[in-house]
C-alpha cells in the first residue's frame, strides 16, 4: 500500500486521491490561509487523513542533510518537518509537493516526489554563496568575512 506524505499544496490547490493514505504533519495547518484550503484540509482530515507528529530523531538527521546541501535556509520548520515524515515512510510512500526546495531534499533523501500542480525538478543542486562586491565564494554566511559585503545564494554543483 502506497501512502501520500502531504503539504500544504495539497490542500491549497487540490489533489483528488484517497485521503485515507494521506499523511500530514501538524503545522502543514498553519499554512492554510484560504477559506478553501482550510475546507480541504478539515475534509481530509475528517474523511481519513492522518496527522502524525515527526520523529525528533529522524528530524535531526534531515536538518543535518539540509545543512549540508545548503537548502536549509529555504526550508521552513513545516518542510523540515514534512521531509522528516517522508523519509520516515520512505519505503511505502510518495511525497506530494510543489516547493523546490523541498523536492530538491526529497531526491537527495531518496524520496520519491509526485508534483501537484507544478513541474518536477530537473537536477538536484547544492548551494553555496557569493560576495555581491568582491565575487568570492564562501559555503554560508550572510556578510563577506573579506570585505563585508552581502553573500548572494548561488548554484555551487549538481549532484
């Protein structure tokens, strides 16, 4: 049985599927902003959609890739907390999302992704950062430890 580890675009945009093998974490409501997604997302949740709390150890060891792969400065505590659940049910499930950032992880995790309403990402990258005066590139930080500078996201590698 295939479960459907669920974001919020899920519910925002719609998915018809069977909520009963829909998993969600708990703050993926705070991200309802519409009337409608909210009418989505207690729908689901009344006609089988789970809720499950991530495991703190398993969040760690996704904090930690994301750390790595620098896409953790683009991933809210809700996509960490999604990515956490998906790797989780890895073997038995399939992560809906839109957000690149999240897919970008997914991939790297070995997650199977299925889009909702968007394209599927290409490559997986790894991000680094670049001085936006002196061009030097550095792995993070916000200022240029050189001349101070602020650091811009950029593409360091595919994987």
């Amino acid at each position: 049985m295939t479960f459907y580890i669920t974001d919020s675009a899920v519910f925002i945009y719609g998915y018809d599927g069977d909520t009963s093998l829909f998993i969600t974490v708990p703050s993926v409501k705070e991200e309802m902003k519409s009337r409608e997604a909210m009418m989505r997302f207690e729908i689901a949740c009344e006609t089988g959609t789970r809720i499950e709390t991530p495991d703190p150890q398993v969040r760690k060891e996704v904090l930690s890739i994301a750390k790595k792969t620098r896409d953790v400065e683009e991933l809210s505590s809700t996509d960490i907390d999604i990515l956490t659940k998906a790797l989780e049910y890895k073997e038995t499930g399939v992560l809906l999302t839109d957000d690149y950032a999240v897919q970008n992880m997914a991939s790297v995790l070995g997650i199977e992704v299925k889009p909702i309403n968007q394209k599927k990402i290409k490559d997986v990258l790894v991000w680094g950062k670049k001085c936006t005066a002196c061009y030097r590139k550095f792995d993070e930080g916000d200022d240029c430890p050189v001349c101070g500078s602020l650091l811009k996201k950029v593409r360091k590698r595919k994987l």
